[in-house]
C-alpha cells in the first residue's frame, strides 16, 4: 500500500485505499467519477478526494507515484478475518 496509508491505523485506511483507487481509475479524476465508482455522494468524494491530496499533495499528479499506487493497491493481500490466524504458505 502507499506509503502514507501504510502508516494509517487499518480501520482508517480503508476508505483512503478505497478512494485512492476508485481516484486512479478514473479518466477526469472529478469528484462525480469518483462518487459515481464509490456510489457515494459528490460531496463526500469531494471530502474524500481533499484528505487524499492531504496525504499525497502534488504525489497524486505523478504518473510513477499513480501506478506505484494502483500497483500497491491491487496486490495487497486481504486482511484476515477477526479471530483467525494467518497461515503460511509451504
């Protein structure tokens, strides 16, 4: 995950990554296309996409930082479900 989410406790990370990629995803980046992939209203994209650039600032307009980001963001594993032990492979 971006560096900045990473430090994020999870339980806050979770609407940033969601937004983060719903943002990199989108052609325009305008707060509708954003709210209209997280069937959220524009106001709160519009809420959501001000704490992203909060975080990231001019990052967000950096073509290596956005496929760094979509990268991080599509590879992460999912989080284990509560009261359960991760298992290692092999």
């Amino acid at each position: 995950m971006p560096g900045v989410l990473r430090d994020l406790a999870p339980g806050r990370a979770a609407r940033p990554a969601e937004t983060l990629d719903a943002l990199l995803m989108s052609w325009n980046r305008t707060a509708p296309e954003v709210a209209r992939a997280l069937d959220i209203p524009p106001q709160t994209a519009r809420k959501r996409l001000r704490r992203l650039d909060a975080l990231f600032r001019e990052r967000l307009g950096d073509p290596a930082f956005r496929f760094a980001a979509l990268l991080a963001l599509r590879t992460r594993a999912p989080a284990p479900a509560p009261g359960t032990r991760p298992t290692s492979a092999g």
